[in-house]
C-alpha cells in the first residue's frame, strides 16, 4: 500500500473531525477534544481548534511531501506543547505525538 493513500485518508479524515468541530456533531467532536482536560472548553478555541484541524487536513491531501511533513511536524509539537502545560490527557497525546512524528518521518523518506 502507497503511503500517500494513508495521508490522504488521514486528511480526509482529519476534515471530516474538524467539519465536526466547528459545526458541533455529537461523538464525532469528540474525538479530537476528548484529548484536553478541560470538559467545558470554550467556543471560540473550538471553533479555532477546528478550523486547524482542517487546515492541516487539507495539507495532507497534497502530493507534495514538504507540506505532509511539515503539517505532521506541526502536529506533534503543538500537542507536545499542551502536554508540556498539562492540558491534555498524557496516553492519548504522547498517541498522537508519536504517530504524528512517525507520518513526518514516513513523508520524509517516501
């Protein structure tokens, strides 16, 4: 299996949880803020949250390995960041932190 199929999956997938996001689909928004602490976050970050969640997204259906790799870079040092400050669940966000630097990795060498 290409690993550019991953990507894109992964964008898509990524879109699709950030269109949650924003417009406030049960179970499905979940997903992505299930990850911070705080069960009451506010409307606007999740609005903003959303809205990067999909940009980085859109990256990911790209061909172009720079921007996937740079997108999954992004990725794992933001939630290496809100790790650091103790925002979020640590098994979930060492997750994704792993996974995000292993995809950069894969872009990379592909």
């Amino acid at each position: 299996m290409d690993i550019h199929f991953i990507f894109i999956m992964n964008g898509i997938y990524d879109i699709v949880c950030a269109f949650s996001i924003i417009s406030g689909v049960p179970y499905i928004e979940r997903i992505h803020l299930s990850m911070f602490k705080d069960p009451n976050l506010d409307p606007i970050f999740k609005r903003v949250f959303g809205f990067w969640i999909f940009t980085y997204g859109i990256m990911r259906l790209s061909n172009n390995n720079t921007i996937i790799t740079i997108s999954y870079m992004i990725e794992s040092l933001f939630f290496l960041n809100e790790l650091l400050h103790k925002t979020v669940y640590r098994d979930k966000t060492v997750f994704v932190v792993v996974l995000s630097m292993i995809f950069a990795i894969a872009a990379v060498v592909s």
